[in-house]
C-alpha cells in the first residue's frame, strides 16, 4: 500500500492485493504513508497467560485497546497483529466483523475519525523460536518461563499494534498469570488482582503496571514465570536531578546459585553513574531490572526498566575473565541505548546504526572507563573488527546507512557493519572531530528530540555546530559507502586504497590516525619507538600521504623493525604489512596490548585472503600466542588458528597442522597456570580443534587427541589416569565436559548410552542442547538422516517440536565431521530452500539454512578463480540464477555462505603445496 499524503482524496481500501491482511512483510512505503496520517497516542494490553503451564496450549489471549488520530477522516489504515484467531474488532463503538477486515498478520481499519479508538480481542501463540511470547520449560525441574523478544517487529506476535519505530505511544500492559509467578514489564506493577484460578485450580493474579513514557513498540516487554530475583538501588545524582534507580535482576530458579549478583549489580551502577555524567540527561525510565533469559537469539536487548540478556551470560560453567568483560561490555551496550535508541529512537531501520553503533561505541567505552576491564579496546580491535572485516567483504555488504525498504531487510541488517563498522567508524569520527564536540553534540540531540524519533542528519546537524566541521563529505565517504579501506607504508608515505564493492566506484575516505615505529627491546619483543600523528584525505592527499619516518630497510642480519598503520586502532581499515614489519611481527612478540591486537588483525585478514598461507598463520600462533597477556586476544588468535586450519589450510597440510597446534594447545594445559584463563582458553580450542579432525580412519596423528578428550569426557580406558598430569588446576566443568564428548562423538569414539549416561548426570537447558549436538554428531548414516530430517522439518523423531538452540545444535551436529555422510543431502538442500523460507519465522528459517549448507569446503585441482567449479560453489550459483526473484533476505544467506565457501577455496588454492 502507498498512500500519497498530499492528495486531498481519502484513500479506499478497494483493489487491495488478495493477500494483503496475511502479508507479515511491511514495507518502509507502508509504514511512512501510515505514520503521515496516524500518530498514536496510548496502548492498553491484557494478556491471559492462565494456559501457560497445559503443555497442550499453543495459544493464549491478547486484548489491545489502542487510542490514535488521524489526519484525514474518513480514510483507513491497518494494525498489525499475527495471530491464531481474531474474536472481535471494535473501532469507535462499532463492532467489525472479524472474518471481513482480519487476516492473519493484519487487520483492516476503515472509516476513521480524527480521534479513534480500536479494541482487539483474538488468540496470539506461545513461541518456540525466540520471536514473540517465547515458552521455555526447564528440563532440570519441569518449571514453565516466558519473555518476550520483539526486535525489529514481533510485538504484532503478542498483541495487535501499529508496529514501526516512528508511532511512539504510552503502554499499559496487564498480565495475568500464575499466584505464585514474577509478572513484571517495563513499569513497576500498580495493582495486584485475585483472577480465580487455572483448569488446574491453581491460583491466578492479574497485574497492572505503569503506563510507560513514550516509546516504540518493539522496546515493551513482558516477563513471566518463577524467576529468581535480587533487587537494589543506584543512588542517583540528586543535585543534577536524577532521581534514585530500583534495580532487579532476574534468572531460572536453577541457575539462581550461578548468578552473581553483586558483580552485575557493580556494573549497572558504574554504567549509571558514568552515563549520566557523559550524557548530561538523567535515566529517565524508572527502574532499572536485567533479565537472563533462555534459548535467547540475542546477546541482549534494551527494553527500557527490564533489559533482557541471554542467559549465557550466567556462569554455571567456570568463566574467564574475557567472559566478564563481554558480560560487561553486554550491559554497557544495552544501557548507552537507553538514550541512544529508547529516549530518541530512529524514525525507520535504515538509521538502525543511529542507535546500534552508537551502543557499540559507547558500550566499549564505558567499560574501558568506567571497569576494571581497562583494555575492552584490544579486545575490539580484535574481535569485534574482526566481525565487521568479515562482513563488509560479502558480495551482500552495504553502507553503514543502509537501504531498508522492509522488515526482511532489516532482519538481515543486524549485522557486522550496523554494529561493529559503524562503532569503529564512530571511533574515528570522536578522531575527526574531537572528543569534546562528539559528547556536546549528543547532549543536543537527546535535547532536541527526547521522546521523538530523528535521523541521521539531525545527529550531524548537532556535531556540526559543536565541531564547526562540515560533515556533509565525511558522512558520504564514511556512511554511504561500502567495503573495506586498506592502508600500508609506501615510499616515504602512507598509502590507501579502497573500492566500494557495491558499486565498483573508488571509496577513498579521511583518515586521522597514529603511526607506530616498534623495534626489538632487550627482552626480545617489539616496542614502540617512534609515533606520528597523520591525517590522510582531509586536504584532497588522495590514495597517497607523505610521512617522514625514521625507518630503513635493515641491514643484512638486522632485526626488522615493525611500521604499523592504524597504531592505537583509530579508524576501520584493513592493515597490509610490508615485507620487514611482517617478519618482525613473525618473529616477536608485541609489548603493547593494543598493537597486538592490531597486528593480530592484520596477520588474520591477511590470512583469510590468501596472502599469508595458513600453515605461517598458525606457526606463529603456536610460537607466539604464548606470550599474550590478554586472555581475551589469547582465546580469540587460538580460535582463529583452529579455523585457519580447518578452513583456509590445503587439505595436504590440515593433518600436521592440526597436530603441532594441538602439542601447543596440551602444552599450554600443562605449563599455563593452574586454572587460569589462557589454560581455559586453551582445553576449549583443543576439544575443537579434535572435532574438525573426524574422518572414519582418523587421519595421522588425530588418534592422539584421544586420551586428552577421554580424560576431559572423564571417560574411557586410554584416559590419563591422573587429570592433575595433564592439565594441573584445569576445573573440567559441564561445559569443557561436553566439549569433549561432542569431540569424541564427531570422531566416531562415543554411543549414544554414553551420551545419554553424561546428560542423566547432570540434566539442565544447556547440557541438553550440548547433548543433542553430540547425539547428531555420531558419524553414522542413520544417525544424520534422523538430524537431517529433524532440522528441515523442525520435529524430533519422537514428535516434539526443536526450539530454536536444539535445532541449531542439531544442525552443528550434523555438519561437524564426516563431510562425506552429509554430501548426499547436498541436492535436498536446494530443493528445500524455498519452502523452508516461507513455512517458518525469519529466524528459524536462518538457523535452518546456515546451518545445513554444505559443508564440503576441500579445494578442486585448479587456480585460484577455478574454485568457482567447486561442485557446491555450481549448485549455489545455479540456484541464485534460477531464483532471481527469491526473497532478498534469502538470496543474502546463500550469497554469503557462498562466498565464505569460496574464500576457503581460494585460500587453500593460493596455498597449495
């Protein structure tokens, strides 16, 4: 539907496509014509979640009662609302017949009045996919817990709405429920109602909460279910008025002796303090309560008064302290959305960075200021980058200001670049502009448009009166336009190139950056000697900036001295390493953090591009990971070591790869101290690593991974006696445990009765997701048929329906060795494409697909560009050009695992031996 605001005629509903109230893909045409005649003004939401524990019940009931203007009397327009049933309509008084004006993702409004007011009354259904009103019943005690997840538009799962980010209104919510459950949303419960009792006879309770201020929809929230709760106060900043803070967190009962309550709550109080301080603007929401959820697809979200996390960040396994930080990192993130985001919200999805990169940046920031976790930039540098490289260099790459004409595509946009480019391209501009206009403009812009909804050119309309700098070319070099930039030291300069992949154009972008000169100390590592400030394209220098340094070829016998493009991390570009700075960093290791990760960056882009075979990869791992005093950099280079080997090595050279990583790994076992993080880090890559090595025969070398796995399983007759000879201090927790058996299972070396023996144990959500992951991984054709067919129906062979983690770990089990017994489900994948797409939700559509494209990735004979002959790379092509209509964010997913297929390929071609 397009309306033109301008005509003066009232648009009729007459000719609308057949299938326009079952259509759950809105577009942004849609939504626009819809908020220019329609502003919101206040929600009230009842649900009955009375049927909550009959595990029989797929529905439950939702009443909206929703209050609007409109513009052009007489008119019409739509809610949305996907649903399982619609009882009644009433619109001003008059009851509408629900078989006429209801479909099942929409319902027809028609002869408005300016000031209107519509209840609806239908059937919503309990989710097992994460969108929605998600169902989870806990396998440790049969205990039933809900929450919802609506980002970008699942609210229309749970209630009917106007669901889009620019029709801001107030919501009373009211949830009936079980006596004896936590019922909590955005806003602090009113009143508490006796409401009879369930077909059970146990006791239900109606509450009502607080009507919220103004937001969008997709930020409410509702949480149910026998939650575990710690509560306390932030004391607020009274003298700048902002006003004391209730805090909660909620978890599972079972995972309730795990939590640490005192430490999340340090967190959120440091995170308040420093926002308020930065931002100028009080916390403006009430409470503050934190929810870890189950079977989350998030990290977390940011509804205001009760964010919602992932439970993974509860520990019920032993946590380093890169898990603390990235817990950390987690909260900073969702609170800086508080005001970047929930108090000022982007009008529609294509500013969706306007409040993800900004909660990237800021995030990251807090936690480096405001923490212990001082270093939080290294590990962006390494692995939060590392994210964005990876996606800006798929053919689906896209501005950080992205093109997004309707729901699907915003789906597929929650993305490296939204997040992690756009923070590191924030990062820069705090460069370009300075730190103190960057915090002045976002104390205007939370000014101006609190409460409403902005764009782009208001937040650099704010930065350029702060700044006094023009930012028109700077947003158009930086925000409107793909790929990577590459940087390197060229004949007494600095040199840059860059092309937008999407339109084939030259991208050359301003830079202000830092370069290091780092030279060998007495200790034998690189430190820096010299530095430079240097800003590259401000004044028309193009792809090449002159810079004097105080570096020379080296003598023969010399050590090579290292010169490092993007010292201190300042701007997003992709660093190349002369031949000198290569071998420096070959050879020693680096005395600084930051410079360490940005030249582990560097080594790993190159690596993935086939400049730096694999094999010099992950040697210098093994020779020089060891000395990385950050876990979290530690973990991530083991971890991409193992993949260097697994996906970017020649198949010639995987089997000795493997092995000399996996001494290291045992080595670090026993010599790392007792229990301490890099030892941690190091027993996860290895039970990895183990996996990747599954082949029926068990190549050369692989059958030594055995007595490890068997010792960390805590099983088997070759297992070392003695854990304390193997990895002294290690605590072998359920998740190492497990890792181990999915190991032992993908190399043919575990029954099912074994598998069965560890989850009857100790039974709980996440040991039975790790359990079903290993039970598919058995290398044995009955065993992946039944995952096969459980993935792609959705249904285990005893009936039940897979959530969305247990057909994600089915999945994984199925891909995770034997390439060979997944092949012959290579020609059922094409064929299932399309149907999987449209008969499930977007996201478990995703999962399935991702998680079931083909996994033969070994090279064919031939050149680089002859990997386009591999068999799989055809079957993806021919596919994509024979469906050229398909829906783009399906096209996307194949395009991109197309691609990383390909860059495999011509990884291990380059590399051959």
């Amino acid at each position: 539907m397009v309306i033109d605001s301008t005509s003066s005629a009232a648009p009729s509903p007459e000719g609308l496509a057949e299938d326009f109230l079952d259509r759950t893909n809105l577009t942004r045409d849609e939504a626009f014509a819809r908020s220019a005649m329609v502003t919101t003004s206040e929600y009230d939401v009842h649900l009955d979640l009375s049927t909550a524990l009959d595990p029989r019940a797929s529905r439950y009931r939702s009443t909206t009662t929703l209050r609007f203007s409109c513009t052009r009397p007489g008119s019409w327009t739509f809610l949305d609302f996907i649903n399982d049933g619609v009882e009644s309509v009433v619109l001003n008084g008059r009851a509408l017949e629900p078989a006429q004006v209801a479909g099942t993702a929409r319902i027809l409004l028609e002869d408005l009045a300016v000031e209107n007011e519509v209840t609806v009354t239908g059937d919503a259904l309990y989710s097992t996919s994460g969108e929605g009103l998600h169902r989870f019943v806990d396998p440790s005690d049969g205990q039933t817990y809900l929450y919802t997840q609506y980002e970008p538009a699942d609210a229309r799962r749970v209630f009917a709405t106007f669901e889009q980010p620019d029709l801001k209104a107030r919501f009373a919510f009211h949830l009936t429920g079980p006596a004896d459950w936590v019922l909590a949303s955005n806003q602090p419960p009113t009143a508490r109602r006796d409401a009879g009792t369930d077909e059970a006879g146990r006791a239900l309770v109606t509450v009502d909460f607080a009507r919220t201020p103004p937001m969008s929809t997709y930020i409410t929230t509702l949480l149910a279910g026998p939650y575990a709760r710690w509560q306390d106060r932030w004391g607020g900043h009274p003298d700048s008025g902002a006003p004391e803070v209730p805090l909660a967190l909620y978890c599972r009962a079972s995972l309730a002796g795990s939590l640490d309550a005192e430490r999340i709550f340090a967190t959120t109080k440091a995170g308040l303090d420093y926002f308020h301080d930065l931002f100028g603007t009080p916390y403006l929401w009430g409470k503050y309560d934190q929810a870890f959820v189950p079977e989350y697809n998030l990290g977390a979200m940011e509804n205001p008064g009760l964010v919602t996390f992932t439970e993974h960040h509860v520990f019920t396994s032993t946590a380093t302290q890169a898990q603390y930080e990235s817990r950390a990192t987690t909260v900073m993130h969702e609170m800086a959305h508080m005001w970047f985001g929930d108090l000022v919200t982007m009008r529609w999805w294509d500013d969706l960075w306007l409040k993800e990169s900004f909660a990237d940046f800021m995030g990251t920031l807090a936690v480096a200021e405001a923490t212990e976790f001082t270093a939080a930039w290294t590990t962006f540098a390494n692995r939060r980058k590392g994210w964005a490289y990876l996606q800006d260099q798929y053919p689906t790459t896209h501005p950080i200001v992205a093109d997004i004409p309707d729901l699907e595509a915003a789906r597929q946009n929650f993305d490296g670049i939204t997040y992690a480019k756009g923070a590191s391209v924030l990062k820069q501009l705090v460069a370009f502009v300075g730190r103190d206009a960057f915090m002045a403009a976002s104390r205007a812009y939370f000014a101006r448009h609190a409460w409403a909804n902005a764009s782009l050119d208001d937040f650099l309309g704010a930065l350029s009166e702060a700044s006094g700098r023009d930012l028109r070319a700077w947003s158009g070099d930086w925000l409107r336009t793909s790929g990577v930039p590459e940087l390197w030291v060229e004949e007494g300069g600095l040199r840059q190139a860059g092309t937008d992949p999407v339109s084939g154009a030259e991208a050359l972008r301003p830079h202000v950056l830092k370069i290091g000169v780092f030279s060998p100390d007495d200790v034998g590592r690189l430190a820096r000697t010299w530095g430079a400030d240097v800003e590259v394209g401000a004044a028309g220098a193009g792809a090449w900036t002159p810079v004097a340094m105080p570096v020379a070829a080296p003598e023969a016998g010399e050590a090579p001295c290292l010169v490092l493009p993007n010292d201190e991390d300042l701007t997003y570009a992709k660093i190349r390493l002369d031949e000198p700075s290569l071998q420096a960093v070959l050879r020693y290791p680096m005395a600084d953090a930051l410079a360490s990760a940005t030249v582990w960056a560097a080594l790993w882009n190159m690596t993935r591009d086939g400049l730096l075979p694999a094999g010099q990869f992950v040697e210098a791992v093994c020779r020089l990971a060891g000395a990385l005093s950050e876990a979290g950099l530690y973990g991530s280079v083991l971890e991409q070591a193992r993949t260097a080997v697994d996906r970017y090595a020649p198949a010639s050279e995987r089997s000795a790869l493997r092995s000399r990583l996996g001494e290291v790994l045992v080595d670090a076992l026993n010599t790392r101290g007792a229990g301490d993080d890099q030892q941690r880090s190091a027993a996860r890559t290895f039970t990895r690593l183990a996996r990747g090595a599954g082949d029926g025969a068990l190549p050369d070398g692989a059958a030594g991974f055995l007595p490890v796995l068997r010792t960390l399983a805590g099983t088997g007759p070759d297992a070392a006696p003695d854990q304390e000879r193997l990895a002294p201090g290690l605590e072998v927790d359920a998740e190492i445990h497990w890792l181990a058996w999915q190991a032992l299972s993908a190399l043919g070396h575990a029954t099912q009765d074994e598998l069965d023996t560890a989850l009857a144990w100790d039974v709980s959500a996440m040991n039975t997701v790790w359990h079903r992951m290993a039970s598919a991984a058995r290398p044995e054709p009955a065993v992946r048929h039944a995952a096969w067919e459980a993935v792609i129906s959705g249904v285990t062979p005893d009936g039940r329906t897979l959530s969305n983690d247990h057909l994600s770990a089915t999945a994984a089990g199925f891909t995770a060795s034997r390439p060979d017994l997944a092949e012959p489900y290579e020609d059922r994948f094409w064929t299932a494409l399309e149907a999987v797409w449209s008969n499930r939700s977007n996201g478990l559509a995703s999962r399935t697909l991702h998680g079931l494209f083909p996994s033969r990735q070994d090279a064919i004979p031939g050149t680089v560009e002859g990997q386009r002959n591999h068999p799989v790379a055809v079957a993806a092509q021919t596919w994509l050009d024979g469906h050229p209509e398909a829906p783009r964010a399906l096209r996307r997913i194949i395009l991109e695992e197309t691609d990383d297929l390909l860059r495999s390929l011509r990884a291990q071609a380059a590399n051959r031996t």
